[in-house]
C-alpha cells in the first residue's frame, strides 16, 4: 500500500493512503536442519524419552530437555508414570524403573543416527540424567476427576498453517529444503554417500509470482559435515557440490531450478568437525524448521521431549490437522489457525481462522464448526481424536513434523485429511 504524508502547520503530518499494491513478484527463504544437528540430535533423544515412557504407559507425563556436547549427554525434566492416584511407592519404582531403562535407548538413537566420531560417539559419550518426579501443582491442574475434565499442561497460543504450494500442503521453501536434507541423509545412510557426515544445513529460495506460486529458485544453500577425505583428496566446496548436486536437483520439479540459480555449497570450505562436538544442542531450538519455516506465525513452544497432555504440541498438531484439511476441501488456498489455553482449563480460550483472502466460506462459520469437528479442542479430545498417547514421536524429532505421510502405527496422524468430505458441504 502506498502512502504519503503531509505536514500539518501546527507540527506532525497526516498519512494519505492510497490504494494497494501489488507486486509482481517477490523472494521467500526457509531453512533445514539435518537429524544430526546438534539441536536435532537434542530433539531426537527427548522424544526417544517420551516414546520409552508411553510404551510403557500410554497416560505417561514427560517434559524432558537434553543437552548434548562433547560426548556428552545430559538428560533434564519432570516425568511420571503409574496410575494417578494409587499407591504412592508403585508408581515411584514404576517410574525410576522406566528411567534407567533409558541409556541404552538414548545410546541406540545416537548410533542410529551415525554418530560414531571421536568427539561424539554413541558409544563413549558420557551420560548423565537429571529425571525427576511432575510438580504435583501441575499435576493437579491437568489431571482428570469426576468434577473436571482434564485441563491444558500449560497456558500459551498455538499456530496450525496450510497452503498450496506444494502436495504436502507445506511451504514450498520448507519442503524444499527438508526434503534435500532427508534424501541426502537416506544416501548416507546406504553407504552411496559414504563421504557424508551426520551434520547438515540447506536453505532455499524461491522467487513466486504475484499470485504466490513458486516459479524458480533463486538461491540453494547447503553444508554439509563430511569425513577427511573425498575419493583420496582433501574435500572443498566445489569437490562437496559435485558429490551432493545430482540428488539435490532430483528433489525440485522440472524447470524450476535454472541457470541463474546460485549454489552455495559449504561455503566456509571444510566442514569436517560437527555435530555435538562442533556446537552444543539443546532441545527444541529448531521450532521454526519443525513447522512452516517462518511463513505462518509460531506460539514460541516447542514439540519434542512432550507428551501430548501439553497443549504446546497436542494443540500445534490439531491446529494443522484443521487447516490441512480445510485447504484440501477447497476452501482456501492459504489457511492459518490459532488456539489458546489457559492452564488447568479444558476449553480453549479462544479459536481463530485466517485463509488471507482466499476463502470461499465464512471464517467466523469455520470458527464455530472445526472445534466441533474434534470434539471441542479440548487437550483430551484431540488426543483421542488423533490417537497421541502412542510411541510416534521420535520419528519426528528430524526433517518436519508436518508435511509428512500418516503412518500404519499412527505417526503423523495430523496429517489426515479425512475430515474432507465433512468440509466440502460447508462450500
């Protein structure tokens, strides 16, 4: 929108606007992180906490943090498993039962991601766990009674978002640069791209039109940890780019990369120390890489090291599951969704629709109908709906936790698009 202004003789000015503008075309980035990023490393040890104690205890309560360095792996939270309300004794060897079964699951993680260097290795690296008991505060507020229905694990907003822009529904710049990463990854994993390390970055731009379709990618970002050699010779950018080009260009459509295209490959030149031993990790520091790579806005908490009795990764999930499903009924091309709770409350506080102009119903009609669809919101209801209380989680922790295929054991089941039909009577 253009806009003028004009000074007023007693001092200040005044603001004429005048009409929209739009623009022609306009340039969007969004980045990735390899399962070996020290944070992704974090991330994928939390949710292998939650996934333990969930198997063991499908109504389990985790909010586990990790920190991982220099072989080191240090595990921090509130847990608990056993049936509220019993006996006391039970439900403490229970729980501590459940912990020290964790060490060789955390190892086994680790060493499923590859890590086996001298300065992270799944197997040498020091562990340490600092688990310890849910405040029974907190407890008090979430649990269900015969007065009150289970409450929200925490006050706070939650964002769901989906477009057009690609089959997943997800922002062409995020699956772009997720899907890079995850293939490069499954090559390394077979032993193709045997000169690849854990540890990786991409990033993509796109240029879109005035309509906001993607028509070509201006820029490709990617760095790569890589061991001390390639074919016998001391790896540089350009030896990285020849190895990683190929499957990298595999994963765009026809024609959208180009010859303006600009490749930057390991741009700093070496990247042969990474990982844990590079830089530190921390558990959910790559909240914008697990959801739409900065194009719908974020309630700032994170998923991994949850159960799904916090809202912060329960309601982001159901938020998705909403607006995915309204942009596959035709109802939108473009359709973010937020919901708040306060703690201890079962009802959400508040519920609101934004398809940013391209709607073809009401959003106040959308408002009224999507909570009703999963049965009130509420933190029991969708995960009932979405069948949450599962071990699902640790398959999340890397490459997205949206914009991926619902699995036969339940994983990704937000990523349904079953209430369609449903939808498409409202049109």
């Amino acid at each position: 929108m253009l806009c003028e202004a004009a000074p007023l003789a007693g001092g200040g000015f005044v603001v004429f606007r005048s009409a929209p503008v739009n623009r022609s075309s306009y340039l969007f980035t969004s980045e990735s992180v390899s399962e070996g990023h020290p944070d992704k490393v974090a991330d994928r040890i939390s949710d292998t906490v939650v996934d333990t104690f969930l198997t063991a205890d499908p109504e389990a309560r985790v909010a586990c943090e990790t920190l991982v360095t220099t072989n080191r792996i240090i595990l921090a939270g509130e847990v608990r498993a056993g049936k509220p309300g019993g006996d006391k004794s039970a439900n403490k060897a229970f729980t501590k039962e459940i912990i020290h079964s964790l060490e060789a699951r955390v190892r086994a993680a680790v060493k499923d991601i590859g890590y086996e260097q001298k300065g992270f290795h799944w197997q040498k690296a020091k562990y340490a766990c600092y688990l310890h008991g849910q405040s029974a505060h907190i407890a008090q507020g979430v649990d269900a009674s015969d007065k009150k229905d289970e409450g929200a694990g925490d006050q706070g907003i939650m964002f769901g978002y989906a477009s057009t822009e690609t089959p997943e529904f997800m922002p062409a710049t995020l699956q772009y640069s997720h899907n890079i990463l995850r293939r490069l990854a499954e090559l390394r994993h077979s032993g193709e791209l045997h000169e690849l390390e854990p540890d990786a970055k991409s990033q993509v731009t796109l240029e879109y039109d005035a309509d906001g379709r993607p028509v070509r990618v201006v820029s490709i970002v990617v760095s790569h940890q890589h061991k001390k050699k390639i074919d016998g010779k001391t790896p540089t950018s350009k030896r990285v780019l020849d190895l990683i080009k190929p499957h990298v260009l595999a994963v765009f459509p026809d024609g959208l990369v180009d010859r303006k295209t600009q490749w930057l490959v390991n741009p700093t030149g070496r990247f042969e120390i990474g990982g844990p031993d590079g830089d530190a990790g921390v558990t959910g520091r790559k909240i914008i890489v697990d959801t739409y790579g900065g194009a719908a806005p974020h309630g700032g908490g994170a998923f991994s090291g949850k159960d799904p009795t916090k809202v912060d990764r329960s309601a982001a999930y159901a938020c998705r599951y909403l607006a995915k499903n309204v942009v596959a009924a035709g109802l939108a091309d473009r359709c973010t969704i937020q919901i708040a709770y306060a703690i201890g409350v079962a009802r959400p506080v508040s519920f609101h629709v934004d398809m940013h102009g391209t709607g073809k119903v009401d959003p106040a009609l959308l408002e009224k109908v999507l909570p009703d669809l999963i049965n009130g919101a509420t933190p029991r209801a969708i995960r009932e709906h979405l069948g949450l209380n599962r071990p699902i989680y640790a398959r999340t922790a890397a490459y997205g936790h949206f914009g991926r295929q619902p699995d036969n054991e339940g994983g990704f089941s937000w990523e349904r698009t079953d209430l369609v039909p449903e939808l498409k009577k409202l049109a």
